[in-house]
C-alpha cells in the first residue's frame, strides 16, 4: 500500500482498523462466554476463516473445560496459540475452492461428532469461508465437479443466499443435515456473520440450522443432472444459536470512533446497489454532495467475472469504478476492504483511493476502463499505490466501505 500521507487516509485506515477490533472473533467469543458460561465440560468445534481466532477466545473463557476440539480453518489462517493446544486438532483447507483437504475435514467432523461421548456437549464457532473449508459432497459428485461448480457460483454474481443454496444441495452436512450426528447431544452456536441480514442459515451454508426450502436458481446445464437433495430438514432442537459479530457492529465502531475523533459519521443502511461497479459509482457520486464527515456501508457485493478474470476482487473492482469518478476531487478518500482480509483471487483486504488515484495509475501504464471490464482491478491499484494488506483478521463480517468527505 502507498504511504498514506493525508490525515483523511490515514484517518479511515485507523478506522478500519478498530472496526476490525470490534469484531474480532477472539474477543467477541471470549466475552460471550464470560458472560453465559457452559454448563460443564464441552467439545469445540470452530469453523471458518476466523476460526483460530475464534477458538482461541473460547479457550481464553473456558480452556479448562476443554475436553477436545477440533478447529478448520483457511490454509494460512491458523495465527494464534490455539491451534498448538494439544486438546485441538487443527486443520487446513482450500478457499475460495474446496479441495481434497476440504473433503478430509468434512470426514474428519463427521467423525468428531460421532466419537464424542453420548452427554457431550457441544460448542460450534462458525465464521464465514465454511462452505468452502468444510465439505462432504453427496455420493457421485466428485471434488472436480464440486470446484467447477463453485467456479461458476463465484462469477455468477447470485447473491451468496442463492449460491450457499446450491452449495447446501450437494452435499451431507449443509442445509442443516450435520445436525443428524448431533443425535439430541445440547449444541450451542456462536456465528459470526458473514451474509446480509444476519440469517442464521445461510452462514457457513448452514450445517445445523436448515434454511427454508426453496428452488433452486438457474444453473448450466451442464449441471442440471447432478444429484441435488431437495427434501426439507427438520431444524434441530439441541441447537441453539447466537450470532456475536455482525456487518452492524462493524460500522458502529467506525461510526462511535469517527465521533470520539470530533467528527461527524453518518451510517448508511444499505448499499446503493449490489453490482460492485455501478456501486462504487454510486457512491463516489454520492460524496461530491455528502456532508463533510465519515461515511459507512456495509455488505457484500458481487461481480458477474469475465472467461478469463485478472487479479483482485469485488472490494478493488468497486474501489476502482469510485476512483474514476473522484478523478479531480481532493476532498474525499474512500476504502472499501473486506473484514476477512482478503479480497476475491486476492491476498489483499482491498483498495483505498482518492483523487489522483487513477492519475496514478495511467502514469505507470493502466487503463482503468479495461482494467475493470477484464477484471483486473487489482494490477491497476498496485501501480497506482492504493493495495491495502492486513493479513488475517481473525474476523469475517461482509464488507465495510468507509469515506472521508472533508
């Protein structure tokens, strides 16, 4: 990331930056369970991009009432001593494909449940990224067939309800049918949300709590013959579920710590629209009339990806399509990151631009035009300076778009 030199970008990257503490799965679970403790021994099962972090949390509340645990997480993503304690079993996987190591930890937590002692009691940490790291295809679909599949969900730009649906037909754990090997056994959820509207079931692709049934989107044909499981789950009694960090709470943070910074903040409920470019648009066409002060959205966007995309992800590609609308315009800065840390075929959390960023851009040899119609935002914001990079957050809640209009 070039230095950031203005007091408004470094402003917002401070402001992201406690927004990722709000909602940092260590925390959130660590204070949860300070405040409503387990009834005893329990068997931890952590899920997802923020899995370690999670996991980590609950030990720091409970870690003596630990009798085995079983942790799954994004190759690279095990970054707290939680993963070392021997009472835990730690795991890697693929995202944002599933891969062969995908399959072993669906096997693996199939046979977790199964081998837990018949008054175990259950505690599942489930963040974002599971329905990748995580998977037991149904018999006669192969990993080929599951990531050519996810291929295509990914560049669909479904909304992650309609794709986490998909993904849930195919497979025996999803859309609440892990909740079988439960067999009664109490289980209690703790989710870290990562899809609009904070619905239980689609986070994760609900592996305990089925969602309602409905039709499945329109598909290729070449998938239309796969075997999908439509019948309804009965939702499971022994689960009951919490969500401990949300999108929500993330733009409170800002919001709250723009306001102790002595300056205005102004939240938004909604994203102008979800297609990523026309929504950078729209938003930078936004701050050239906005009050001064900090601006927030959260949520999630999508891309529909060319045959053969570029680098970078939904957060760069609408960073992008604002810049070129803030060419010539000194007076706003705007950040748009994922809170997981990572940014679509990306290491990167996403993009933070101003003014001149495309002006940048166009001097080290960039198009941005066709830079965004390829796909490849993420070049074009690495020439130009603008790349933000945190590394893993422990955290996964959606999106967060954040402006400074001075």
């Amino acid at each position: 990331m070039r230095d950031a030199s203005s007091k408004s970008r470094k402003l917002v990257l401070s402001l992201f930056q406690q927004a990722l503490t709000a909602v940092n799965g260590r925390g959130v679970v660590r204070d949860w369970l300070q405040k409503r403790p387990l009834p005893g021994p329990f068997h931890l099962v952590a899920l997802g991009k923020a899995a370690d972090a999670m996991a980590a949390g609950a030990l720091d509340a409970a870690g003596e009432a630990l009798a085995a645990g079983l942790v799954v997480t994004r190759r690279g993503y095990l970054d707290t001593e939680a993963h070392r304690n021997p009472r835990v079993v730690s795991l890697e996987a693929g995202h944002p494909l599933p891969d062969q190591q995908s399959l072993a930890a669906g096997n693996a937590l199939e046979l977790f449940l199964d081998n837990a002692p018949v008054d175990a009691h259950f505690l599942f940490l489930v963040s974002g990224g599971t329905s990748s790291i995580v998977e037991a295809p149904v018999p006669g679909v192969s990993l080929e067939v599951l990531q050519q599949l996810n291929i295509w969900l990914l560049g669909s730009g479904l909304p992650i309800a309609e794709v986490n649906q998909v993904r849930a037909a195919l497979s025996r754990i999803k859309g609440g049918r892990l909740a079988r090997r439960l067999r009664g056994r109490p289980t209690t959820l703790l989710l870290m949300s990562d899809v609009p509207g904070d619905v239980v079931a689609d986070i994760g692709s609900g592996l305990l709590i089925p969602g309602e049934p409905r039709p499945l989107p329109t598909l290729p044909p070449r998938f239309a013959t796969l075997p999908f499981q439509m019948e309804p789950v009965p939702p499971s009694p022994e689960v009951t579920s919490h969500i401990v960090a949300s999108n929500t709470l993330a733009q409170e943070a800002v919001a709250q710590a723009a306001r102790e910074q002595g300056m205005a903040a102004h939240t938004h409920a909604q994203l102008p629209v979800i297609d990523a470019a026309l929504c950078g648009e729209a938003i930078a066409h936004a701050l050239h009339a906005a009050l001064a002060g900090v601006h927030v959205w959260g949520g999630e966007t999508t891309v529909t990806l060319p045959e053969h995309p570029g680098l970078g992800g939904r957060n760069q590609h609408l960073a992008l399509a604002a810049a070129r609308v803030l060419v010539g315009h000194g007076d706003a800065v705007l950040l748009a990151a994922g809170t997981d840390g990572s940014d679509g075929a990306s290491d990167d959390a996403g993009a933070l631009v101003d003014g001149g960023s495309v002006q940048r851009g166009v001097d080290a040899g960039y198009d941005a035009a066709d830079c965004l119609k390829r796909a490849d935002s993420g070049h074009f914001l690495e020439a130009s300076g603008d790349l933000v990079y945190t590394g893993p957050t422990g955290s996964n809640v959606m999106d967060l778009i954040i402006a400074v209009k001075e």
